[in-house]
C-alpha cells in the first residue's frame, strides 16, 4: 500500500479527534458525552474564564452519571471521572487545534454570520479528512456550509440539553453531504452513546419544529388567560406525561434561545400564524429574564 491510499485507509474513517468550538450549556455536554466514550477531545472557547466555568460544569455533571453508574462503588465511579477528564483538554486557539482533528462540533451562539466566520477561519487550515458538523438550533446547516470548500465533509449533530441526559441525535444531511460522510457521522453518534435518526435540513429539524412552536402556543395561551402558566404546565406534565411542561423547558432551554428561533424563522416564513412572535417572550427577554440561567424567566429560580 502506498502512503498516498493510506490517507483513505478504515484508520481515517473512525473519529478519534474531536474539536468542540463553543464551552457554553451544550458545547460542554458534547465535549463531556465524546470524552465518556473514549474520544480524545478538545474544547475550545473565545476566553479563559468561560473555559473554567466549562470545566467546572463538566466535573458536575461527570459526578452525576458516575453516581448513576456506579452507585456502588465510590472508587470506580472517581476512576470513570478521573479517566473522563483525561481525555479533555481546552483551548483558546481554535486554528491550531483544529490541525489535528478528526471532527469539528460547532456549538456557539446561534448566529448565522458567527458562524460563518467561524467555519471560514478553520476552512483551509482543517486536514482534508475532518468532517465539520453544526449543533444549529434552527438555522439551514446548508447556508451555514455554503462558506467552506468542503460541503460534501459537513453535516449537523443536534443535540439536546441536557447532552448527558437526552438520547437522541438528529443528524442532518445535505445535498452535498457525501455517503462516507453521513456514515461517520451516524456511527459516532452510536459511538458516544446517542440514538441517531436521519433528518433533511429544513427549519428546527425534527424536535425544534414540533417543539418551539408548542411553547409558543402555550406562551399564547396564557395570555388569553386560559389557564396560569403553572397548571399548563402540570397539564401537560400529567396529561400528555411530558417530563417538563413548556414554560419549564422554556426557562430550561432560554428565554433568548428560543426567541431567536422563532425571530429567524419568522423572517424567513412571515405567513406561518406559529412562528410569529409571542409577545410576553419578547418582553422578558428584553427584561433580560432568560430563565434558569439569568435566575429568572417564567419562575423564579435562587
Ligand atoms: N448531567 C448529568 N446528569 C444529569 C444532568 C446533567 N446536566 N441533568 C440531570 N441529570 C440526571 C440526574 O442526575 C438524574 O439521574 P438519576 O435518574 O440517576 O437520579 C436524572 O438525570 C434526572 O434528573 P433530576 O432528578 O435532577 O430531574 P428530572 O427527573 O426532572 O430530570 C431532565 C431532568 C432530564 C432535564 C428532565 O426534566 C427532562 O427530560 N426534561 C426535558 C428536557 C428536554 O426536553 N430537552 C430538550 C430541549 S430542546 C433542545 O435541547 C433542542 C434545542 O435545540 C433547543
Ligand atoms: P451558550 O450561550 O450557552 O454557549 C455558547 C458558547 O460559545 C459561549 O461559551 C461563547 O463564549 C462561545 N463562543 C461564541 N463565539 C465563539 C467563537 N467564535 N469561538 C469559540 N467559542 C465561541 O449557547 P448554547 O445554548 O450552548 O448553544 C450553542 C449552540 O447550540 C447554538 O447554535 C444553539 O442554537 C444550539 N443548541 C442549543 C440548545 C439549548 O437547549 N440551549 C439545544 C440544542 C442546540
């Protein structure tokens, strides 16, 4: 075998190397859930600080599943910790870290120049092989490819938060994304632990579409003052046995996530009644109640 056929080799097909851009809420899940299942991962953020807050949130939500999964036995959960952390380090240059990696995971804020120029900076710096995917809420993993020269080696991985916790993986394909491509992205999915399904890009993917505007229907409701945003949510708890009603997932999910949703949708499809805005959103977040996040939202939280 020659050196050049060793690059396409069953080695470059397997995603050992994986570089998570973004230590926020779900960057930090996705780097955790990847270095779980023996990834060697690298989680890069703009600035130090967030890093350590990344770092300290990921130690948390480690003790929680080793406590799940060793209930037992306190020295071999501490070891599942230990060996967990060992396979993630953190970075705040992204063009270096990216040299050397097999897959990208973006998870930054959900804005489509952000992202752009994100994927643009790394584009031609990458290795041929590495795959680029996007963890976007709601924006077109299309538009969002259309700036690099590798649209065949991009694809999305949805996530759900809380990461550790939610099983499903959506994985987006788009007309550009390559067999080969698809596959790796399907078989890491199964890697790190998630049921994949297989969705088109279209807005909000599967979930989003069915969720995002169910909680702005609910937000709609309590403004006509059908019922208090406390029994809509034991309502939907008790009656359609959702685990969190909609103004919980909503102050869980953020104020300001899921009113970027909607705004963007919006302006892309202004004839949809359930994409326009919903004004008590509007107006908290403009209050800057975000949900759990900021301490308030819907409920108050201390
Ligand atoms: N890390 C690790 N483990 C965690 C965790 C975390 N961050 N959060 C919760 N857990 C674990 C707990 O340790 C606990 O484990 P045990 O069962 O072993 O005790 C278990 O999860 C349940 O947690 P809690 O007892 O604290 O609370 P709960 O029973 O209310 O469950 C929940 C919490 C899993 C978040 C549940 O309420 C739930 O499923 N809520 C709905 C979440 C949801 O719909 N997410 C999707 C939002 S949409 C999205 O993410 C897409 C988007 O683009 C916006
Ligand atoms: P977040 O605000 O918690 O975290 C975003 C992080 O990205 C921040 O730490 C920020 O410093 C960092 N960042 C911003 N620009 C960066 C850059 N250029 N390079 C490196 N880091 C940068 O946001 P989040 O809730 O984790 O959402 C991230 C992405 O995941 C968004 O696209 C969002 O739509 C999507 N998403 C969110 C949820 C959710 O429930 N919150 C669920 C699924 C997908």
């Amino acid at each position: 075998i020659s050196r050049g056929m060793a690059t396409s080799s069953p080695m470059r097909s397997a995603i050992n190397h994986v570089t998570i851009v973004g230590g926020g809420l779900m960057g930090s899940g996705i780097a955790q859930v990847a270095a779980q299942s023996g990834n060697k991962v690298v989680l890069v953020d703009v600035k130090e600080d967030i890093i350590k807050k990344a770092e300290e949130s990921i130690v948390a939500s480690l003790k929680r599943v080793a406590k799940k999964l060793h209930k037992d036995d306190h020295a071999k959960g501490e070891e599942f910790v230990k060996s967990t952390l060992a396979n993630i380090s953190y970075s705040v240059d992204l063009q270096k870290t990216v040299k050397s990696t097999d897959l990208v995971v973006e998870a930054i804020i959900e804005n489509i120049k952000a992202k752009h120029t994100l994927f643009t900076s790394i584009d031609s710096v990458a290795p041929e092989h590495t795959v680029f995917a996007s963890n976007t809420s709601s924006l077109s993993i299309g538009e969002i490819a259309s700036v690099t020269k590798r649209k065949d080696r991009f694809g999305g991985l949805h996530f759900f938060n809380p990461v550790p916790v939610m099983k499903l993986l959506e994985v987006i394909r788009i007309d550009e994304t390559s067999e080969e491509t698809y596959q790796k992205l399907m078989n890491w999915g199964k890697a790190i632990g998630k049921t994949c399904i297989t969705c088109k890009d279209t807005p909000g993917f599967v979930v989003n579409r069915l969720l995002v505007p169910q909680l702005g229907e609910a937000v709609r409701m309590l403004e006509r003052g059908v019922a208090t945003s406390r029994d809509i949510d034991i309502a939907m708890k008790l009656g359609a046995g959702h685990p969190m009603g909609p103004f919980e997932l909503a102050d869980y999910t953020g104020l300001d996530t899921t009113k970027y949703i909607l705004d963007g949708w919006h302006e892309k499809f202004p004839d949809v009644e359930l994409f326009k805005p919903v004004e008590t959103l509007n107006k908290l977040v403009s209050e800057g109640k975000l949900g759990r996040k900021s301490g308030e939202g819907f409920y108050k939280y201390n």
